[in-house]
C-alpha cells in the first residue's frame, strides 16, 4: 500500500467530524443528503483509500447540521 491519501491535518479533521458524526447518531447517507452529496462522498472521505475530502464549505455546512463551531474540527495547535 502507498502513502496515505490524506495529510496529518485533513485525516484530524476527517476523524473529528466523523466523531462527532457517530457521536450524534448520524449516518454517513444521511450527512451526505443533509450535504446534498452523493451517499458514496462520506465513505469516500472517511476512507483512507480514497482522496475525497472536505473543503471549507463543507466544515461550515456540517457544522451547522451538527450545531457547533467549524472550530470543533481543527486541532489547538498546528500538527
């Protein structure tokens, strides 16, 4: 297997929302269609085989689903 398609600071992110996202009983479909993504983007984010990952109106856009700050993504220090 190769490197990892994901850097240290978007597989902290990925992890954080998926969190949260399990946390608060969300299924990946139902983030995707709150999103309005394809079913398949979640999974493709949350894997690591894939390079699919959010961007920053994705993190406000979940944020509001999840009603927290896009701050709750992002680690306190640089990694």
């Amino acid at each position: 297997m190769g490197k990892p398609s994901h850097s240290k600071i978007e597989q902290y992110i990925i992890d954080k929302v998926r969190e949260r996202r399990l946390k608060l009983n969300i299924s990946q479909a139902e983030l995707a269609h709150q999103l309005d993504v394809s079913e398949g983007f979640i999974g493709n984010v949350e894997s690591p085989n894939y390079r699919a990952k959010y961007n920053i109106n994705h993190l406000n856009a979940i944020a509001k689903i999840f009603k927290c700050s896009p701050r709750d993504f992002w680690p306190k220090e640089p990694i």
